[in-house]
C-alpha cells in the first residue's frame, strides 16, 4: 500500500468543463451505423428504424457531440448519394474499409438520430477526393434557410428548417498515406485555407476544425502542424489531435501511464500552435479537438486485415474490440487527461460509439449492452461540472518501458459553484499496491460530505463484459472512502478508477 495526497482549492482553476469534452464519433464503418444505432425490424426500432436500446444507452452515456459521418470513411464519401429517396440511392465502394455503402442512412436520417439522441452534430468534409464546392454544397444544404436549389431540395426531401450545424471538420487525417487523397502539408493546409474561408463567407460564426496529426507517432508530428497553420491559422478555431491505445507485448505498466502520452500530445500541439501564431503575429489562440481517442487493439486488427480480399461485405464485423478492466481503467485515464487541458482542449471525441471500438455493443436483432469502458464515460460526464482544478498528487512512481517513472497515481477534480459540489476522478496505476489518498478540502469554507462515490476495478484485469453477461465489469460504491476534518480518504484498489462527489453537508444535497 503507498500513500498520496493532494490539496484542493477553488481559487486554482484550469477552465470551465467543456461539454464538448464528451463527444463521441459515428462512422459509416463496420456496424456502427447499421445494425448500430440503425437496424429496422430490431425489436426496439423506432419508426425511423433507430434502436430504442441503443438511443436510451447513449443518452445514459451522457454523449454532448458527435463526429459524423468519418473517419477515413469521408475521404471518399460523396454526401448528395445519402439523400432523396432511399430507393433512388446509390451502392458505393468503400475504400477506406473494403466494404460497400448502400446510403441506407444519410444526412437527413442521422440528422434526425441525433435529434432524438439529445446530441449536436460535428460534420465532418469530405477534402480527400473532393474540396471547397462541395464543402460549400452540404453545408447550403445543411444550414442554409431557403430559396437556394440545395436548401429547396433540403425542404422537398422534408425538412423545412435548417439544421443549424455549427462544427465542420476540415477532412480527415490527411496527413496519413492509407487516405484516400493524402496530402502533403503544404497541398492540405491551402486546401483547409480556402475551404474554411469560403464557408466563412457563407457562414462567418461556423467553427472549424484542422487536420492535425494522425497519432504523435507519425514521423511528421508537430512539423506537419506547422506548416499547416501557416496557412490556415487565422482561418480556423481548432487543431485535431487523435491517439489510440494498447498494451504491446503484455506491457501492462506503461499501457496503465497511456495519458502521459496524451499528455505530452497535448502539450506538443499547443506549443506548435502558439508558436505559429506568435511567428504571424496573431492575437487568435487555437484550441484542440481531440476527435478521436480511445483503446483500440490495432495490432490485432492489422495481423488480420486481409488486403487481397475480392470481397465487398455491407456493414461486416470490424474491430469490435472487447474491453477489460484494464482498458476501463485507462479510458477513465484519459477522461482524466482531457480535463486537466480544459483551457485548451474544449471538444472531445471517444471513437466510435457502437460496436467499432465502442463503449455499446449490439446483436442484429437481438440485445444491447455496456462494455466496460461505458462507466467511466457515463459516470465523469455526468458528475464532472463547473470548474476543473488544479490538482498536483503527491505519490511515488512505478518503472515503465515506454514512459521511464511516472506518477502511481494520477487525478483531477471539478467544482461546481453552483452547488457547491467537489467532484474528484482519480486512477491508482499500480498492478499491486493499493492507494490511501488523502486530500485536504478546507479551502472550499464549507463542510462537505460524500454525496456519492464509484470505483471500477477487479482482481481479474481482463475480465469483460459480454450479452451474456453483460454486467460482469461494473462501477460499484466505493468501499472505503469518508471525509472527516475536511479531509476526504479513501482506499483505492491496484489498478482502478474511482470517482468521489462531495456535497455540502445537507441531506438533500
């Protein structure tokens, strides 16, 4: 067992929670969409055919924004083939994913999804095989109110008011040589210039999102950001960042210290980011979309990617990965990580949302479930309010590979003026001891008490969820947590996260 501490102020803030943090990312690919969120003739199909299952699971996560329709899926996506109707549409190669696309599901349909799912939608341009007009025409036909053809044939397929998007990204991981249309930084960052500032010409209060890098492991990282915003800078609003985690080689301690990685990644992006503006003498400071994130087992599905394949499946199964313990743990991580950059990173992606490297997983025809990475996403979107903190745990390290010594524990905590709520998420990464964590909470001048408190962990790291069993891996009460002389304790597990809410000494609270 090791000790470690850290101190609570409302004074030290970082920046308000951004809802945006909890986004998440629906890709024409695999069975996100069909049999994902849409599968007609499911049980619990609405008459729009959407999973009644699926929509109450997602609005339990607690999703604020979802990225649609790619992913390396929009490189080759032509957005007109998803509209008018469903019978007139057209069958269309997938390169991205070696699949066929029927267009079953397009704009209008995902559009009304996202309605009943309570969710606001990042669109996401196709800039691979396409460029400026037609960025121009989906978002005519998107958000523009009347009178154009675009807009008209919005109103003759049956949606009278636009729809208002206010996010675009500009392309997808064109950095990339697997993308359809990968571009060197200097052709993108023109092509990103030109698109943005016609849009803004359209729409002057649209945000909008860059191409950063693919993964901080491509040789170009941050050199590829550079150059590209110096052209596009003052033309957008943010920078994307993407990262995927895994254990290499059975490395469970530096697969548990994932967020340092995510930490140097975001703090390799801002410094390049600010040091292009600072070089254009700007006084616009970007922020990140970190659009794309999560655990994904992505050696497993490279050793059995069949790139001689003639066939062209719909919907087929692909990377529909099955989470453990471990992996819950290191999501909660990277939640963790996301709201210690809240001044900076201020929309977030989890990727993807069903059954593709996701938190819910479906059965044609059959049941729903949470894996178990859905807790630690449900449960920090819904407790994590008002204000980040600073927080600076004070606690031993353990050995990694990859990262040399790193924290054995790490943290951050909310505060929520309002009502006084403390909010405190917290990771023990080592695989044997477990943590008695004391943080002292007298700076608040209120009494507080434990309104609620959530750990996820097991003895078995890789036991997962299943249909079968679908609640193998949950968040349980915390066992061993009090606040007593304005000191909250608690006990915490190897290899666990834990979230604890503190309320003012209130019953109702």
């Amino acid at each position: 067992m090791f000790a470690a501490s850290f101190s609570l102020d409302p004074s030290f803030t970082v920046a308000p929670v951004s809802r945006r943090t909890f986004g998440s990312f629906v890709e024409h690919m695999g069975r996100c969409v069909y049999t994902g969120i849409y599968e007609p003739g499911h049980p619990t199909a609405d008459a729009d055919g959407f999973r009644g299952d699926v929509l109450a699971l997602v609005r339990e996560l607690g999703v604020s924004l979802v990225r649609y329709p790619g992913g390396n899926f929009v490189s080759g996506y032509r957005w007109e083939d998803g509209i008018g109707p469903v019978a007139d549409r057209p069958v269309r190669r997938d390169l991205a994913w070696r699949s066929l696309e029927t267009n079953e599901v397009g704009i209008d349909e995902f559009m009304r999804w996202a309605g009943k799912a309570g969710v606001e939608v990042m669109y996401a341009l196709n800039l691979g095989t396409r460029g400026v007009q037609e960025a121009l025409d989906v978002h005519e036909y998107l958000n523009h109110p009347d009178r154009t053809r675009l807009a008209e044939r919005r109103r003759a397929n049956g949606v009278e008011k636009p729809y208002g998007v206010r996010m675009f990204c500009l392309g997808n991981e064109l950095d990339g040589p697997w993308q359809t249309g990968h571009k060197t930084a200097q052709e993108y960052g023109r092509l990103a210039a030109q698109t943005a500032r016609a849009l803004r010409s359209a729409e002057p209060e649209l945000e909008l999102v860059v191409c950063g890098s693919s993964s901080s492991s491509m040789p170009t990282f941050v050199a590829w950001e550079a150059e590209v915003l110096e052209t596009a800078y003052d033309a957008v609003d943010y920078i994307s960042a993407h990262a995927y985690y895994e254990p290499v080689d059975g490395d469970m301690a530096s697969f548990l210290a994932s967020a340092v990685d995510m930490d140097h990644f975001v703090g390799s992006v801002v410094a390049t980011a600010d040091s292009v503006g600072a070089r254009l003498k700007s006084t616009k400071r970007l922020n990140i979309s970190f659009d794309e994130w999560n655990v994904w087992y992505l050696r497993d599905f490279q050793d059995r990617l069949d790139t001689g394949s003639t066939e062209w499946p719909v919907a087929p199964r692909v990377i529909e990965d099955c989470y453990s313990v471990a992996d819950a743990v290191v999501v909660g991580s990277l939640l963790i990580s996301l709201l210690r950059h809240s001044d900076r990173v201020t929309v977030a992606c989890q990727a993807q949302l069903v059954n593709v490297i996701a938190p819910i997983r479906t059965e044609p025809g059959g049941a729903a479930w949470r894996q178990t990475i859905f807790h630690p996403f449900a449960i920090t979107s819904r407790l994590a309010r008002g204000e980040v903190l600073r927080v600076e745990p004070r606690c031993p390290t353990y050995e990694t590979a990859r990262y040399g010594a790193v924290p054995a524990l790490d943290a951050v905590a909310t505060h929520d003026a309002d009502t006084g709520d403390v909010t405190v998420f917290v990771v023990n990464r080592h695989q044997s001891q477990a943590a008695t964590l004391t943080v002292a909470v007298t700076g608040f001048g209120v009494e507080l008490r434990v309104a609620e408190s959530w750990t996820l962990a097991d003895d078995d790291l890789l036991a997962v969820n299943t249909a079968d069993c679908p609640d193998r891996v949950v968040a349980r009460p915390t066992a061993d947590v009090e606040v007593t002389d304005g000191v909250l304790r608690a006990t915490l597990p190897p290899v666990s996260w834990s979230a604890v809410r503190l309320c003012v000494s209130d019953p109702e609270c």
